[in-house]
C-alpha cells in the first residue's frame, strides 16, 4: 500500500500540480482532477488506520470539500500528496477522538434519566406505568452498547428522522437502521414481552 511519504513519479507530480494551481484559480475541474488521483491511495491509507470504509470515505469527501472551501487561503504547499494524506490522516484521528468521547458521554448517560426524562416530554413510547415494569426497561437499556443507546434515544425517545440521527452520530443512513435494529433485537433478548409492547403501539 502506497504511504504518503514512498516514491512519486515525476508526472504525478506535475499533475497533482497542475491540479493545485487550478484548484486555487477557483477551477472546478482541478478537484475533480486531484480526487481521481488520489481517492483509490487515501482510501487505502485511511482503512490503515481504521478499518471502517464509512468513516474513511466521509473524512475522504470532508477533505475535499474543505480543500476547495480554503482553496484562497494562500496555503504555500510544496508536495500536494503528502499535504492531503497528513490532513486526511488528522481528520480521521480527530474522528476518532470525538468518537471515543461520544462514547464515554453514553457510557455516563444514566438509562433511567434517558428513559424518564423523554418519556414524559415526548409521549413517543408508552408502557404500563408501573415502576416494575420502567425499572426493567431501564435495566434493559442501560445493558445496550453505547452506540445503539444513542440510536434508540435519537430514534424512538426524541423521534428524529434517521437522515438528522446519521448526522448526529457521524455514520450513514443505512448505518442508522443497521445500528437501530441491532438494538431493537438485542433489549427483544433483555426483556422481550416489555420490548414487544413498546414497539408496537
């Protein structure tokens, strides 16, 4: 797999060039001419560092956009591939971070404020008001992985469009109703005559 330091031809280099100089007089056509370049290598380079294609292509496509949103910035760059594999490599490790500390903020999320506080703002979900039964539903979600808590309170507590719930968490749409079902199957297994209600009203 090519690094961004290993050996460049002498005409990639003039066309990574070429494609920079363009960029920075406002040409559309130098993005596109630089993405086809180097996509196939970036995706490469970035499952390296983290094998989730998802997060690779959107942090791939976020580079891009922000190449041509800064494209006047005046930005001295001597070799144009080594410029976008270190910022490609920051912006996934940056991902990588927020992930982690949207993980530890699930982790301190206490799943009877999640259950409580949503259930009595929202009405989405309504069960037997016994607290047996709440406590049983607490319990069941406090046992789910961080993530799909996320997804189930974004999804059925605060009843948000999955298109708004994959930008929230930073996956794709298809990633929602994979996480959400996964989810829905895993508290079905913790308390599956409570979970059966739940979702069927």
């Amino acid at each position: 797999m090519s690094q961004p330091h290993s050996h460049i031809d002498d005409s990639t280099i003039a066309e990574s060039k070429d494609c920079w100089r363009r960029i920075q007089q406002d040409d559309k056509s130098g993005l596109e001419g630089l993405y086809a370049l180097f996509a196939g290598e970036m995706m490469a380079f970035g499952l390296s560092i983290v094998p989730d294609r998802n997060l690779v292509k959107d942090c791939i496509q976020e580079l891009f956009i922000e190449v041509w949103r800064y494209r006047r910035n005046g930005a001295v760059v001597k070799n144009v591939k080594v410029y976008v594999f270190k910022a490609l490599s920051n912006k996934i490790k940056k991902e990588l971070a927020r992930e982690k500390k949207r993980h530890a903020n699930d982790q301190e999320l206490g799943a009877n404020s999640l259950y409580y506080q949503n259930e009595a703002e929202s009405g989405i979900i309504h069960i037997h008001p016994e607290e047996a039964n709440n406590r049983r539903l607490s319990e069941a979600l406090s046992k789910l992985p961080p993530r799909q808590m996320e997804v189930i309170r974004y999804v059925f507590f605060e009843n948000l469009p999955n298109e708004q719930v994959a930008k929230l968490m930073g996956i794709n749409v298809q990633s929602v109703y994979t996480l959400s079902w996964k989810a829905i199957c895993n508290l079905k297994k913790l308390y599956f005559l409570l979970i059966l209600l739940c979702f069927s009203l």
